[in-house]
C-alpha cells in the first residue's frame, strides 16, 4: 500500500511538471490530454490514502506546519438545508418581493434561514423550471423564472422571479434596478426586524444595503432598521412613477404578445440582420 | 549607472560571467541573519500563502495559510508568524545595555527581492491598526508584528540602512552581469551569472534558471502555471474536505498543499543562503560598521518607542514629519555617496572616469610654507600632483584625498604639462596645531595620491516647525494625532 | 472703435491688477512670470508700495546672485529707502551692492530692525529665529524653490507675495522616493504647488508680456510651453535688429546659421545622424565654434534700449546644455578657440538670466532613447527663453523620429496631477517649428 | 479588401486573426519604434501561438486566482443595479439623486452579437441626453485602427446628465492609503483613453467625453471599492499620434516582400504545422527594436531578446546610452582593449581604455 502511494505520488509529481511545461510551451492540446491523466493519478492516491486511513488507528493529527488556522472557521459553519433548492431559492425571493440575483437569493437565505447553497446551482435552476413548465404547463403552484428586459421582453441576465407575481414586478425598466435594490432593502429591515435575534449575517446583509442607500448608513457600522426603511422608501419615491410606467408599459406588451412561457422565460432576439432591425424598431 | 559599470556588463557578457564593480561589501551581513521567503495569493494585495523563515539554514520554519481569502486563517499566520519574527527580535533587545548607549548588534531581515520587501511593508500595514479587543478581535502579538514590519520598511528607505535587505539589490549592486537589469531582478539568474554550475557560463545558467518549473520564482508571486495547474487543485481540495468534514481527507489534502508549496520555496531559501555566503567572502568597507551603527541606535530607539507605548506609524506622514525625513534621507544619501567612494577604489573610479576625481603622484611639496597675509600666519602648505587623468574641477575648488579626510585642498591652479596636468594644491586643516605640520600629515613628493570634489560637508540638521506649528501654507496645525484602528466590517473579507 | 491695447498697456494693467489684489488680500497673492515678462520690476514695485504703505517686508530669493541682483535693482531706485541684505556667515558682498550707501548687510536679522525691507535666501530666513512674524514676504522664484524650505520660513511671514516662471524647471531631490506623492504637502513639490493646494482661494496672476522674448520667440515659447496662459512679446519684429559688423566670405555652415538665426530668430544646426554619447565632440566643437565665430564676425544688437546698435560681448552670449560634463566640455574647446567670457552652462544654472543670442546643445542630440531627464519641458523651456535676439539649437538630426518611437509608458499616480505641458508634446512642437530654421552642417 | 488587407491578410495565413483591443491599441504606445511588432498586430497575428511554435513561448501567464478575484470584485460593485457604484459616482460626480439608471449591454435582447450590441450601444448612448441613462454596463465600442475596427468594451460607461461622459474601469488592484502600483494605474490610463477615444468617435463630439476617467479599485485590504479619477490627457495625445503613424502601415509593407507570411499553416487539428525554423526565420526578416523592457510587455520577447544577443542594447538602455553608439559588445570590448576606433568613436573608444584601464589598475584585470 504504501509503496503504492509513493509510486502514486512521484507519477503526480512528474504528471504536473508535464502539464506545466505543455502551459509553458503553449502546447494547449497536450496540456489537456496530461490534465486528464492527473485527475485520473490523484483519484487512485486519494482512493489509496483514504484506505490506508482505515487500516491506520488513531486518527491524524494536524501536521506541524498546519498549525496555522482553525481549519473549521470558515462559512462552513451553515449546514446545508433539507429543502429542495427551488423552495429555498422561493423563501428568499418571497422574502425580498423583487427580482434578484443568485449572489443575493444566496445570501438572503443563508442570513434568514440559515443555509447555504451555491450559486451555480441556482443558475441552472431557471432551466429545470422551464423545462418542467414546457412539459406540463402550470401544474405546479408557482416557478422560479426569469425577470424579462422591458426593452425586449427577454430574459434578464441572472435575475430570478417568481412565476406568481405580477407581470408588472417582473419586467425591468432601466430604473428598475435600483428600485428593486431599495424596495429589497426594506424588506430586508422589515425582516430584521421581525425576527427576535437575527443572526449576525442578517444584520451584515443589512449593513451592505445601508451602506448604498444615502442617508441610511451609521458612521458606527451599526444598523438600525427603521432607518434604512425611510431612508430607502425616500429615494424610492423619487424613481417611483418613472420606473412604474416603463414597467406598466412593457407588462402590457408582454401580456399582450408572448405565449404563456414566454411570459415566465422571456424570448430572445434572433442573431444579427434581423435582430438590428428590431433594435431599430425599439429605439 | 557609469561608463564603468557598462563595460562590466560588457565584459561580463563577452566572458559569460558576472564581474565585480565593487572591491569591497557595503553592506553590513549579520552573523545570524533572519531570512525571510513570503509568498502570497496572485490577485490579492496582501493575501501570505506561506513563507519560509528562519536564522538557521538547516532549519526553516515554514507557515501556511490554507484559504488565503479567510480573514481569521489569515491573523492566525500573522499571529505565528510573530512567534517567529519577534522570537528573534527579542534575542536582540533583550541584551542589557547602558541607559544612553543602542545595542550592541541589531537583527537583520533578508528578502530575496524588492518585491519581498514590499510584501513586508503591506503585511506590517495590513496588521499594526488592527484591534485586539471587539468582534474582529487577533492577537496582541498581530499588531506589535506590524509595528515592527513597518518599522523595518521605513528603514529600508533610508539610503544607508541595511536593517531589512533585499537580496537581488545587494547582489546587483557589487557584480554586473551580461544581461539587463530587468533580468537581475531574478535572483536565480543573477546567482547563474555570479557562480554558475561548473561546465556553465553565467549566460547558459541565468537562462536555465528562467524556467518556472525547475527555478520557482523568488516570490512573493508564485508562477500562473503552478497557481493554474498544482495550487489551485490543491486547495479545492481543501475547501472540498473542510466541507464535507473529513478530518482524514481534510489533513491530507492540507499535507500536499504545503508539499506543493514547499517545492516553490526551497530552491529559493538555498539560494539565499548561498548568496549570504557569497557576500561573508567580500571584505565589509570601511564606513559599513559606522552605518550598522546608525542601525543599531534605530533598532534601540524603536525598541524603546515601543515600550514607552508610543503610536503605530501613520498611514502617511504629515507636513513636518515628511520634510525632516526628506532632510534626514538627503543628509544620509550624501553622506553614502562620500562614503562608498572613499571605501572602495572602484567607486571612486567612476568619479576619476567623469573627472570629478583624480590619482596621480606628488612631484612638489613646500610642506611648511605660511600664509601670512592674514594678522597671523597660518600653515597653508602647497603641493603639485601631477596626473596623467582628466581634472574638471577649476581653481578654487576645494578637493579632498580619501587619505586625509580631515584636510582641505584648494586647487591654485591646473596647468597643463605635456600630456599630463599639474595641480597645484594649497592644504589647510588635520596637520595639528603648530606652525609646522605633524610628520606625515603633508603628501610628500613621490607619494601617489588621490583626490577629489566629492565632501561630506556635514551640515547640522535643518530646524522645522513643531506639528502644532505647522504654517498656514501647509493646511496650518493638523489635528491631535489618533491612530486609526481598521473599521473591520470594512475589511471583513467576502 | 476701441484700439488694441499696446503690450506695454496690457503688462501696466495686470501689474495694476496685482497690486489692487496685494491691498486687499487677507493671505497673499501668487504671480506666474513667463521669461522676461518683468518679474523682477514686479518685485521692486510691490516691495516700494508695500513699504510706502508702512509695511516692513521681508524678500526670499534662491541663490544669492539672484538676491544681489534684486538689492541692486531696489537699491538704486529707491534710494532714500534703507534695504538690508541678510546674508549667511561667509557670505561676502559683492562690489556691485556693497557701493550702494543704503544697502545695509547683516548676518543677523536683528541687526537689520531699521530697515523696511530686508533682503536674504529662502535658505537663510529658513535659520532666522523671530518672536513676531513680519507682515509680508515676498518669495520670488518660487516655482524653483521647493516646499519643505517653504515649510522652514512660512513661520516668518503674515502674508506673501510669490512670483515665478511655472515653466522653469521643478526643483529636485537627490534621493528618489514615492513615498509622499500624492499628498497635498509633498516636501519635493514646488512651494506654489503646496500653497494652492491648502489655499485655493489665492489669487493667481499672470503676467500677460514678455520684455525678453522677441517677436520671433514668443509665440513659439508661449505655445509650446504655455498653452493655457501664453503670453505675448513686448517688442514687434522691426525693433530687435541683430546684424553684423563683417560680411562672411562665402558662406560656412556657421555663417548661415548665424544669418539665419538674425534674420529668423531661430537656427537648427543639424549634424549628420548618429548616436554618441552626451558629450558628443562633434556637437560640443559646433556650439564653441558658432559663438566663437560670432564674436568673430562681430555682431551687434539694436533694439528699444538704446538708440544706437550695442556690440555683442562675450558675456552677451550662452551656450546652454542639459548635463554638467557637456558645459564642461564646451568651456574647454571655448579655451583653446581662445574665446574667453561666453557663459556655458547648464539648463538649472541659466535660470532667470537673459542673454543677447544663446546657442544650445539640444537634450536629444544624438540619443538613442529619450529619458525622463531629457524629455523635461522645463528644460527645453530654459534653454529656448533666455535669449532677446537669437537662439541656435545645435542638434544631430533623427531627434522628431526619436519622438515618434519614444515608449510612452511613465507611471501614473494617484493624487499627482499630470504635468502641462507635457515634455513629449512640448518638444515636437519646438522641433516642427525649428524645421523651417534647418542648417545642415558640412 | 484593399490591397493592403490583402497583403495584411497574406501575411497572416491561415491562422485566424486576432483584433485589436484595447490592450493591442495601448501597446502601439509602449514600443512605438517596433515595425515587428507593429506589422504583426496590424495583420492580427496571433504572437502568442507563433511565439510557442517558433520555440520562444511567452514568458507570461495569467494566475486564474488573479482573474477570479478580478471578475469577483466587478460582479460586487455592480450587484443589484451597481448599487455599491452608484454611490462613488453620486460622491465623485455630484450625481442628481434622480440619476440612478442602469442598462445592461452585456447582450441584446438575450443576443451576444458583437454588431448588435454595438448598434444598441450607440442608440442608449445617444438616448441618455434625454436622462434615460446614467450607468452603462459593458457597452461596445469601435475603433478605426489602420482600417480595421476593434471593438472595444469599457467596464462601464457613466453619463452625468447635462454633463459629460465619463469612462469607468473596474480594477482589482487595491489603492492603499490613497496610493496604487503605479505602473498599474499607467496602464488602465493608456486602456480608458483608447476608450475615451472610441467613444468620441461614437458620439461625434469630443466635448461630450470626459478626459477625466474613473479608477474603482479595493480599498487597503478590503473588498470595498474606492474611486480615483485619471486625468488622460497625455495618454490621449500619445494614443492619437500613434494611430496615426499605423496608418502608414503601407509603408512598412512596402520595405518587405511580397512572399513574406508568418502562416503557422495549422492542421485540423487547429496545431501549427509550418516549420518553426522557416517560420522564424521569416519573422527575422522584419526589424524589431528589441529593448529588456518587452520581456514584460510582447509576446516575442524572448524571440527577439535571442536574435538581440551581443547588443548592447540587450543590456538595456542606461548600457546602450552610456556605450554612445556602439551597437555591439564584442566592438566596445575591442574598443576598450585598445583596438582602432573608426573616425566617429574617438571619444568613447578613449573613455572605454581608460575606464578599462582603471579596472586594471584596481583589480588586476586585463
């Protein structure tokens, strides 16, 4: 056994200088097929050492150089969740009430209902749902789907919604980020509030929205909610009847020209040629 | 740069080996210098992945940060790190000492490269604000290791310290190799030149020792193909295990993270060690023990800023405290010029190449002769040294001879003679007290000497105005001085 | 219908303007001079109405001969007016001052109580030890004085007048840091730059005419070196005449460039393309050679000064180069041509003086690269203002292509508001206009 | 296709070409004497691959950490309609509070076309006079470089209404207490006024476009952005200067054959078959101006620094200046040993002896 993980381990070595030299000389082809190569090498001396683990009796101390760091301190404190992704991804937006980004339906949820999920997962979520809507339309109560650009009623990059809410908060003007920001950040104080002893996370979320919003931020670093809600629902009557209208106005279109899907996912503009035509007919 | 040194690099390239522009070290070395290797995170602007650090060749202690990007991970190394750094700081301050005398020796850090010390500078800065009591709470030791980092940046600035070293400036600065410059900055390359592997020129050396792969870099930027290809893996690995909680996996994949790393730090710590070496087999210059001197007196004067629970270094110095260190660095730059020239006859060389200096032998020496225009005589000897080397200085300068620093020689005139020049030299001052000059103290005829413009003529420091006096053309008093503490919240990194 | 107002109109009416600011200014006034736009008269008058108003003054200058020169200057025209010269020990005055019966020289500022105006070195009122500050100074060349000896004396004074040429060269330091770039009190920035940036609400003024540069030079030097504020010659074309005494023999490459450069004002001695080290022999024998054989031909000037032409003495002229060993080298072939009392010098030392015709071995003659050094607009600036007649740039050719591959790749930082003009600009500029002014040399 | 495209082409190959952008368009300011280096980035010659096969692979790579935490740190500051970016730009251009627009031109309408994202970028751009915009995210820009359009991608473009134009580059180096890599910072400058010049060319109007850009970077040791504003005056004049001696680039054709092409002739493989000695050689015959400052600047440094050996130049341009003209080592040494200087080298070959000579006499060279 452990010969075999030497042998295991001078073929790596030798495997990544290989690699590294393939880099070096540009030879991307090569570099490929070794990389290959070295996934399948590390496998096997995982494989090996985790079995040469279970013949081991006490287990492994830290090493002396690792001395450094905790090595629990970090994130992964919060398990993950019991719950199917789509129901988390439908806590946090039903919490927020706006379109939102994964980054943010993430830390959302990982502040309020104290897991956390990765982002990437979220994003490949929009597929399943539409996916699942294509076959059997409306069968289930709701859909996480995509917010739609008011200019082309396509989908917006990365901005999840949620199937049941209406047409109008889910179409984005050029206002309507940052209208969504602030009306997210009064829900998120709302939120903090609410809850008896919200986590430190929430409170940190807190602290990044009041930090955006003018008028809302302690110089302390310290958050207080009430604050935040007025110093948000100000600015939020300044952009208000601008970014409704654009709103109002591309909600009508969409409910007026898209199919049912299309309506939950957007379309998209076809490739050039026929596609600057319609650019042109929006300007 | 000089004529001089160019055709060093001249020879150097048509010899395919480093040659020396210096006759002597002006460098102090410390018997027991700490050398010190950091590498950090690519993309960061202070993020240590590990360092290798130690006053022993033998035995290396070696730190590393598993998830650069974790805040707490990060002070826990600053926190070993000072273990280490200030264990051998304390072995200096710890001596006992007379009340108004500095230290008898200081410690002394070796980076390998400029880039190193300024990895130093931003470590220091990164942690001698940051708060030992709250919710960010480090260690005590965290900030003090700042404070002492700063403190060994700063010193670096100053023209003639050698507290904190890097490596590639000392070495680039007593050989010319036969690449550029920019090519010196790789402290394996320079080495190849400077004694490359028996069978090797320097040029087939510092060539080989290009490649990342068999030479890492001196740091603290590690190469993009072992961040890409072996780093990276490595420590998704680690991610992967913390969270899945395998201790065993976890401990593993934390054992070939260090090995990897380990691999991208050794070959530089031999290196250092081998250019220490190098440099012991150079006589120190004559000023060199002067300066560690003004070194010494910093190190104690820090050590006891320290104890009497003096401030952190600003983040940047104000009106008065930048103009009197401007005046100190300019004090001390001139002072180093005169110096290096008088210690080392191939700095002066430049100066003899410009005209700014020359050598030549005395031919005439009316070694008693008076002035006696003023109400009383004075001993003004004069001499002729004839010099077969440029002489651009003009009558009335007032020269020096390395030789007899205490004595002033003004030109009286420079004639021509043939293809040779005579100057004629009146000499006041260093020949003692009486009418006749103490045996020796006056050149005499046949006595091959040198002399030059170039003066330490020390002029006592500048007065500035108190901080609180600070002149309306310059904002006017600033503010009591608080030093910041770091808003955490700020730095708490996502 | 209004006339043009005449140069003469114009210089009175912004000095005017200084003085009205002067009366009412609660921290002080700033007054960029372009070359020979009356800096120095600017100084004296303000110094006289100052202390006619029964202010005492004290006045900083940089160099000791430029201090001299001022003493001089009020001195004399204000004669019943007792002016102290503060000097540091082993300073020794001058005949020229020392003849002056109300000049009254002291190293010690107590010693001069009497006197209303006080003259001394920035350098030297940086020592003086006062309890109660003086009401004014005024600081002259204050663009070449740097901020940290502003630091030292600006304890002295109440209030201070400063005048200088934005263009000159900036003061340097020997030691090379960026360490306080950026910072509004940087010790190696100019003391007007650290003034403005705590005192926003200075006026600053500008001086609108040049009594130095002829109509030949001014727009040139106005556009290349100060596009924002430019400025124009006090003189037209017709009333700076430089001729010659002799006719040449045939016509030698000097002889041209000397009739070119008093018929145009300007002449680009070019040299055959090559690149040397900075004391190119060749360049350096050109420059000797072309004022040596002007004091030969015997040249003489006649402008608004004097009714009747004036010789051009030696002393008239300056061959102006970047580096020390190029000046030396100039004053050793200057020897053996015999030629005896023509100023060569360095760009830094040439400062503030003026010249009849001055003949300058251009920076990037015969350079490979351009450095940072030798792009300094300040440089080219001081090199090409100094003259009242004529200037001769001795120069290889190749410099404009030398521009053209010059990597433009300075470092930019943070805080530090970039330089105008720009020297790479600044000499393209200068060059395109010497193009039409080209002597090839044999 | 104009005879020089043609020609441009010829010399490109097979090999698919590479456009400028705005790093090709800042490099014309680095080495502007390199008719190399110039001639290849005209015809779209990918260095990088013809570097590697002619044995002479680019000595520089990019850390995957670096980019990472470059796309991280952009991502953050414009989350959630840039809100963090709308407040530097509230605080460093006085923006009205009404101006809080923020459009996405990443793509359009789903459609990542390089044409159509430009075409949309000038109709918002234009349209933002009437205070539809403030924050345009990831527009596309052109530029006429020798004929050949690059596109060019700001990170962001600011509009300050009644106002101008303002470019923003995202950049992950950190300023600490006030102060950034200045080497860094000199890049993004050149980078926003290629930028800048793009956008004046869009617009039409040179007034509409700030010469003042905006630097986000990190702040200390944090992930929280800070503002700095670059005045890019200087870079602008360089920039235009140099685009317009690139349009000489006939000329420089002119000095070469007809034959000459840099084909790596790849296989379907997409792997470069031409062989590399042939191919270097015919990069040979195009002047470079090799200088130690390329080794972290082009592609073919080491190439080139190859073919610079026994220069003096290879030493660097302090050597090269304080050597006068002396093209090669092995002539200043000669010189320095007291061979015969042509009529030209009197001065340096004697500084050379004498400088020589004093070694000899301190260090017992000969």
């Amino acid at each position: 056994m452990a010969d075999l993980i030497q042998t295991l381990e001078r073929r790596i070595d030798r495997l990544r200088v290989a690699v590294r030299e393939a880099v070096l000389a540009g030879d991307g082809t090569r570099a490929k097929t070794l990389r290959a190569e070295l996934r399948e090498a590390d496998q096997a001396w995982e494989a090996a050492l985790a079995e040469a683990e279970l013949n081991r009796t006490e287990p492994p101390g830290l090493s002396r150089e690792s001395q450094v760091g905790p090595d629990a301190g970090d994130g992964s404190s919060t398990q993950s969740s019991l719950l199917p992704l789509r129901e988390q991804v439908y806590e946090a937006l039903s919490l927020l009430q706006v379109p939102a980004a994964p980054r943010l339906i993430a830390t959302v949820h990982e502040a309020f209902f104290a897991t956390a999920f990765s982002t990437t997962r979220v994003t490949s979520l929009r597929r399943d749902e539409e996916r699942s809507f294509r076959a059997a339309p409306f069968t289930r109560p709701y859909y996480i789907c995509s917010a739609l650009i008011a200019d082309f009623l396509s989908p917006a990059r990365a901005l999840l919604a949620v199937s049941t809410w209406p047409m109008e908060s889910r179409v984005i003007g050029s206002l309507s980020p940052r209208v969504d920001f602030l009306t997210a950040a009064i829900r998120v104080a709302e939120a903090v509030e609410r809850i008896p002893g919200p986590m430190p996370a929430a409170r940190r979320l807190l602290w990044r929205f009041a930090a955006s919003i003018p008028g809302a931020a302690h110089s302390s670093g310290d958050v207080h909610p009430p604050t935040i809600r007025s110093a948000a629902e100000a600015e939020l009557t300044v952009h208000a009847d601008a970014d409704s209208r654009t709103r109002r106005e591309a909600a009508e279109r969409a409910r007026r020209q898209l199919s049912d899907v299309e309506q939950l996912f957007g379309i998209r503009l076809k490739p050039a040629g026929r596609a600057a035509g319609a650019v042109d007919g929006d300007a | 740069m000089s004529l001089l040194t160019a055709l060093a690099r001249v020879l150097a390239a048509e010899t395919g080996r480093a040659q020396p522009i210096r006759t002597v070290r002006h460098v102090h070395l410390s018997g027991r210098p700490l050398v010190f290797i950091p590498l950090q995170l690519a993309g960061e602007a202070c993020a240590p992945l590990a360092v290798l650090v130690g006053d022993d060749p033998g035995r290396p202690a070696m730190l590393t940060v598993h998830e650069p990007r974790d805040r707490t991970q990060r002070f826990d190394f600053a926190a070993a790190l000072a273990e280490v750094i200030l264990g051998y700081i304390n072995s200096y301050s710890t001596v006992s000492t007379a009340p108004d005398q500095p230290y008898p020796d200081a410690p002394q850090l070796l980076v390998p490269n400029p880039q190193g010390a300024a990895f130093t500078r931003l470590l220091g800065r990164s942690t001698r604000f940051r708060r030992t009591d709250g919710e960010f709470a480090v260690k005590e030791s965290v900030p003090l290791l700042g404070r002492w980092l700063s403190f060994y940046a700063e010193r670096m600035e100053v023209p003639a310290a050698a507290l904190l070293v890097p490596m590639t400036t000392v070495l680039a600065d007593h050989w010319a190799t036969g690449q550029s410059a920019a090519e010196d900055a790789n402290l394996a390359a320079l080495l190849g030149w400077i004694v490359p592997p028996p069978g090797m020129t320097g040029a087939a050396a510092a060539r080989a020792a290009e490649d990342p792969v068999r030479f890492p870099p001196a740091g603290p930027a590690t190469d993009p193909s072992f961040d890409n290809e072996v780093l990276e893996p490595r420590i998704r690995a680690v991610r992967a295990a913390r969270v899945t909680g395998d201790g065993g996996a976890l401990h593993r994949a934390q054992t070939a993270m260090e090995a990897a790393l380990r691999t991208q730090l050794e070959p530089t710590w031999e290196l250092m060690w081998r250019a220490i070496g190098l440099l012991r087999t150079i006589d120190e210059g004559a000023h060199v023990a002067e300066r560690w001197q003004s070194d010494c007196w910093a190190f104690t004067s820090h050590v006891a800023h320290l104890r009497d629970g003096g401030f952190p270094q600003p983040r940047r110095d104000g009106a008065v405290a930048a103009a009197a260190r401007l005046a100190r660095l300019e004090r001390d730059q001139q002072r180093l010029n005169v110096q290096r020239a008088y210690d080392d006859p191939l700095v002066m060389a430049e100066y003899r190449l410009t005209g700014e200096a020359f050598a030549g032998t005395v031919t005439e020496a009316q070694s008693d002769r008076l002035d006696t225009t003023g109400k009383r005589a004075k001993l003004r000897p004069w001499i002729v040294v004839e010099t077969a080397e440029q002489v651009s200085a003009a009558p009335g300068t007032v020269l020096t001879c390395p030789a007899r620093p205490g004595q002033a020689a003004e030109i009286i005139e420079v004639a021509p003679a043939g293809d040779l020049t005579h100057v004629t030299l009146q000499l006041s001052g260093g020949m003692g007290r009486a009418l006749v000059p103490l045996p020796g103290s006056v050149p005499a005829a046949g006595e091959t000497i040198s002399y030059t413009t170039l003066r330490d003529d020390f002029q006592s420091a500048p007065r500035f105005p108190d901080r609180e006096q600070t002149p309306w053309t310059h904002g006017g008093p600033p503010p009591e001085y608080v030093p910041p503490v770091s808003e955490d919240e700020a730095e708490d990194i996502a | 219908m209004t006339r043009l107002a005449s140069p003469a109109e114009l210089a009175r009416a912004a000095a005017d303007a200084i003085m009205a600011d002067l009366s009412r200014a609660n921290r002080g006034v700033v007054v960029d001079s372009p070359p020979g736009a009356g800096k120095s008269t600017l100084v004296v008058r303000a110094a006289a109405e100052l202390a006619a108003a029964g202010e005492r003054i004290m006045v900083a200058g940089q160099t000791n001969e430029q201090v001299d020169d001022l003493v001089g200057r009020l001195a004399a025209q204000l004669p019943q007016l007792p002016v102290g010269r503060l000097g540091a020990r082993g300073y020794a005055v001058p005949e020229r001052v020392a003849q002056l019966s109300n000049v009254q020289a002291a190293t010690n500022a107590t010693d001069l109580a009497a006197c209303p105006v006080v003259l001394g070195t920035a350098a030297k009122w940086a020592t003086v030890t006062e309890e109660t500050p003086w009401p004014w100074a005024i600081v002259d060349e204050a663009y070449q004085m740097r901020s940290d000896l502003l630091l030292r004396m600006a304890g002295q004074f109440e209030k201070a007048l400063f005048v200088g040429d934005p263009g000159q060269l900036d003061p340097f330091s020997t030691v090379e840091t960026e360490r306080w770039l950026g910072l509004s009190w940087d010790p190696m920035s100019s003391a007007v730059a650290v003034l403005l940036n705590h005192n926003p609400q200075i006026p600053v003024h500008t001086l609108p005419v040049s009594w130095r540069l002829p109509a030949t030079a001014a727009p040139v030097v106005s556009q290349s070196f100060y596009p924002f504020t430019g400025f124009t010659s006090a003189t037209a074309r017709s009333e700076r005449q430089l001729t010659w005494n002799t006719h040449a023999f045939g016509t030698s490459a000097f002889d041209l460039a000397l009739e070119t450069a008093a018929e145009a004002g300007w002449a680009l001695y070019e040299l055959p393309h090559r690149h040397t080290l900075r004391t190119d022999a060749e360049a350096i024998r050109a420059c000797a050679g072309l004022a040596a054989r002007l004091l030969e031909r015997g040249a003489s000037t006649s402008s608004e000064r004097s009714a009747e032409p004036l010789p051009v003495t030696p002393s008239r002229i300056a061959i102006g180069t970047a580096h020390r060993d190029q000046a030396l080298a100039v004053k050793r072939v200057l020897a053996e041509l015999g030629v005896h009392g023509v100023v060569a010098d360095t760009a830094n030392r040439l400062q503030g003086r003026e010249f009849d015709v001055t003949i300058i071995l251009h920076p990037l003659s015969g350079r490979r690269d351009a450095t940072a050094f030798h792009l300094e607009v300040g440089r080219l600036c001081v090199l090409t203002s100094r003259h009242r007649h004529a200037c001769i740039v001795v120069a290889r050719a190749g410099i404009p292509e030398l521009l053209d591959a010059h990597p433009s790749v300075d470092p930019v930082h943070l805080g530090v508001p970039a330089k105008f003009p720009d020297g790479w600009e600044a000499n393209q500029s200068i060059m395109s206009h010497l193009a039409n002014w080209r002597v090839p040399a044999p | 296709m104009s005879p020089t495209e043609a020609r441009l082409a010829r010399l490109r190959g097979r090999t698919p070409p590479r456009r400028h952008d705005a790093r090709t368009v800042a490099a014309l300011t680095v080495n502007p004497a390199c008719a190399r280096r110039a001639l290849m980035d005209a015809a779209g010659v990918d260095k990088q691959q013809l570097a590697a096969h002619t044995g002479y692979p680019a000595p520089f790579g990019q850390s995957q950490f670096a980019i990472t935490r470059g796309n991280a740190f952009e991502a953050q500051v414009k989350d959630n309609g840039a809100a963090q970016l709308l407040t530097l730009l509230r605080e460093i251009l006085g923006l009205d509070i009404t101006e809080a627009h923020y459009t996405d031109l990443n793509e359009v309408g789903g459609n990542q076309d390089s044409e159509l994202r430009h075409v949309y970028t000038k109709q918002r751009l234009t349209a933002a006079v009437m205070g539809t915009g403030t924050m345009f995210d990831h527009p596309l820009l052109r530029l006429d470089v020798a004929g050949r359009y690059a596109y060019l991608e700001p990170d962001l473009i600011a509009f300050r209404h009644r106002g101008t134009f303002h470019i923003v580059e995202i950049k992950s180096f950190a300023i600490v207490d006030e102060q950034a890599d200045p080497a860094k910072v000199a890049a993004t400058a050149v980078q926003s006024a290629v930028y800048v010049l793009a956008l004046r060319d869009l617009l039409g109007r040179e007034d509409a476009v700030h010469h003042e850009t905006i630097l986000v970077c990190p702040k200390d040791f944090s992930n929280h952005p800070v503002v700095a504003k670059v005045d890019v005056r200087r870079q602008l004049g360089v920039l235009r200067r140099q685009l317009t001696r690139i349009e000489r680039i006939d000329e420089l054709l002119a000095l070469h054959s007809d034959e000459l092409t840099f084909d790596l002739d790849p296989g379907e493989d997409q792997r470069p078959r031409r062989p590399p000695e042939e191919l270097a050689n015919a990069v040979r015959t195009v002047n470079a101006s090799y200088t130690p400052e390329c080794l972290s600047a082009c592609e073919l440094c080491y190439l080139c620094r190859d073919e610079a050996q026994g220069t003096s130049g290879a030493l660097g341009k302090m050597v090269r200046a304080d050597l006068g003209g002396i093209e090669f080592t092995r002539q200043a040494l000669d010189l320095a040993r007291g061979a015969s200087p042509g009529p030209d080298r009197e001065e340096v070959a004697g500084l050379l002896v004498e400088a020589a000579r004093l070694r000899q006499e301190i260090l017992g060279e000969t």
